[in-house]
C-alpha cells in the first residue's frame, strides 16, 4: 500500500517547526528517518496530514560534549553513533549497541530521537537511555522542557511528549574511568527487536548502581542503588532467586512463561557481562 497524502514541511527553525504543528491540529507529525512512520503511513495505521522535517533542523544534528555529559541532537542516525562519529559518553557501549539495531540501512536513516519518540518497548534506546540516566530537551509552543529518561516511555508506543512537542536532544552523563556496564539483549536474529533486555551500571565514582530491565509490555523497570546491588549479588550466585523473581514481577513479566525464561537469561548475561572485560571502561 502507499500511504495517504500528505504536505511536506522543511522548516529553517525550530520556531518553525513547532508553529507547523501547532497548526496542523494535532494531523502533523515529526519526521525523522521514516523508518518507523514511513511503514506505518504505507499500511495506513498513521495518515497525517503534514510532515514536519526534522532531519532538516541544525538544533537536532548538533553534538557537544562538557566536562559532564554528552549530548546528541535528535537526528543524529544509529549509524554515526556506531560509527563514533560523535562522541560515546560510555566509553563504547553505544557504539555497541547501535551497532545491533536493525541492519545498516536502517541505521543509516533510524534516529535516536525518533527510536525515543517512537517509544517501542522491544528497541533499544528507550531501554538504555533510562540506564544512563539521560535526560531529553523537548521544545513546544510554550517553550522548552526536560524531562528524565525514567519518565520518558509512559506505556507502548507512548511517550511524554505532547503532539505538538519535539524532542531537541538527548544529554547522557559520562561515565567514569572506573563504571562497569553491561547490556544485553536476546534476539532470534542479530538485528531484530529485542525479547528480552537486561543492563547494569556499577559507577563508583558517581556512587550509581542501577539496573533495567526492559522488551516488556511497557516502559523499562530501573531499580536504584541498594535494590540494584542486592539484585547483582543474586545474580552472581548463578540462580534466579526471590529479588529477581521480584524485579520481573514488577516488570510485568509473568512467571513460568517463555518471556519469563528469556528474561532471566538475560538478567543473568547482563551481570556476567558486566564483571567480564567487555564491561569494564576503557
Ligand atoms: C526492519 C527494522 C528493524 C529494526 N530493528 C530495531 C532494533 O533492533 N532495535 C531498535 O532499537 N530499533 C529497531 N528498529 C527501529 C529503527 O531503528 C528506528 O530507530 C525507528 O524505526 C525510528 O525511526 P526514525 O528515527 O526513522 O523515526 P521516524 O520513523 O521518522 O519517526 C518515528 C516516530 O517518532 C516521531 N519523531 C521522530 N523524531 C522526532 C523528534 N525529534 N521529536 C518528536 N517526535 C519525533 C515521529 O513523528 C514518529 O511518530 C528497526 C526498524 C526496522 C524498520
């Protein structure tokens, strides 16, 4: 199928933008790189009736980095991230996990504001963005807001931003020398939207232990600090005990099911991942 007509609009500014949706009563949408709304405006499950380009938007393809953090506009495509063309603030595990999304042609189009946007559950950067404790910059008509990663993804396929809101830019803190991480997903293919998702973070000098658990029917469960490290020691010890039968419960996932199982397996590489080499910082 071909998707219903629509208009096209290729603003000079973010004012722009914004002012093109605010005006398009809620039938205009932000356009990335079309690799989630080109197919669902094809099948007709989103018929908009305006397009607003955001690839065309400096404020979205602009990358800073501070002593701090570092921060990725909007547009910039899993590609450049897996191909360290902007700076990774984790020391390579974005590289790494850009570099499992999808297959290269949709990363060479694929945004990480749009994956955000998009908010699938089973993708990648709605889970790991929370990990990293990330915060978006997200502009409307009545300004500009911040908003956490935690309270990003309010249910599947929904996120915080209003309709006519647009996500700016991503700010990740940057781990330190001495932060372990670890993220692991369970595909059937290298490629395919994840099943089931598991990743830690034991930063020291930041005093951060955090875990999440994600590819559920909702937005990811992050546990803090004690939580965190309680569920870590357990999964050390090789079984899945009561505080990660606990933690899946909270997810969602129910127990003696197949996503249960993939989650466990999951659980259990992440945290082997993490004490290995691989999850160590450079
Ligand atoms: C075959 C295939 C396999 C895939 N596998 C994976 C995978 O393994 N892991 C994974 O994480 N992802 C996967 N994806 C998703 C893909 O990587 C894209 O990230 C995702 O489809 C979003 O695409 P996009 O950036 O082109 O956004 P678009 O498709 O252009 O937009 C998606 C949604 O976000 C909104 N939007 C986009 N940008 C903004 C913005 N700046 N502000 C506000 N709203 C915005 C749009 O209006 C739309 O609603 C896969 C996709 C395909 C087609």
């Amino acid at each position: 199928m071909k998707s219903a007509i629509f208009d096209l609009a290729n603003p000079d500014s973010l004012e722009q933008a914004v002012s093109a949706l605010s005006q398009s009563l809620s039938m205009g949408k932000v356009l990335a790189g079309g690799q989630s709304l080109g197919p669902m405006m094809n099948m007709r499950l989103a018929q908009p009736e305006l397009l607003v380009n955001a690839t065309v938007l400096k404020a979205l393809r602009h990358t800073e980095e501070t002593a701090q953090a570092v921060i990725l506009g909007a547009a910039i495509t899993h590609a450049e991230i897996e191909d360290g063309r902007v700076p990774d603030p984790t020391g390579g595990l974005m590289q790494k996990v850009a570099s499992g999304i999808a297959y290269r042609a949709v990363r060479n189009r694929g945004t990480l504001g749009g994956s955000l946007a998009h908010a699938d559950p089973a993708a990648d950067w709605i889970n790991l963005m929370p990990l990293l404790n990330a915060t978006m910059r997200v502009v409307g008509p009545t300004g500009t807001r911040d908003i956490e990663a935690a309270q990003w993804m309010i249910g599947t396929f929904t996120s915080a931003l209003d309709d006519n809101e647009i996500l700016i830019d991503v700010s990740i803190p940057k781990l330190s020398r001495q932060a372990c991480r670890s993220y692991y997903k369970i595909n059937r293919k290298p490629g395919e939207f994840s099943e089931a998702t598991a990743g830690f973070l034991v930063d020291p000098l930041r005093d951060i232990c955090r875990a999440v658990i994600g590819a559920t029917d909702g937005p990811p469960l992050s546990l803090e600090n004690e939580d965190a490290k309680a569920l870590i020691t357990e999964l050390r010890s090789g079984r899945i005990g009561v505080l990660a039968d606990h933690a899946l419960l909270r997810a969602g996932i129910e127990k003696d099911t197949h996503s249960y199982q993939l989650h466990a397996v999951a659980m259990q590489r992440a945290v082997a991942m993490l004490d290995s080499e691989k999850g160590k910082m450079i």
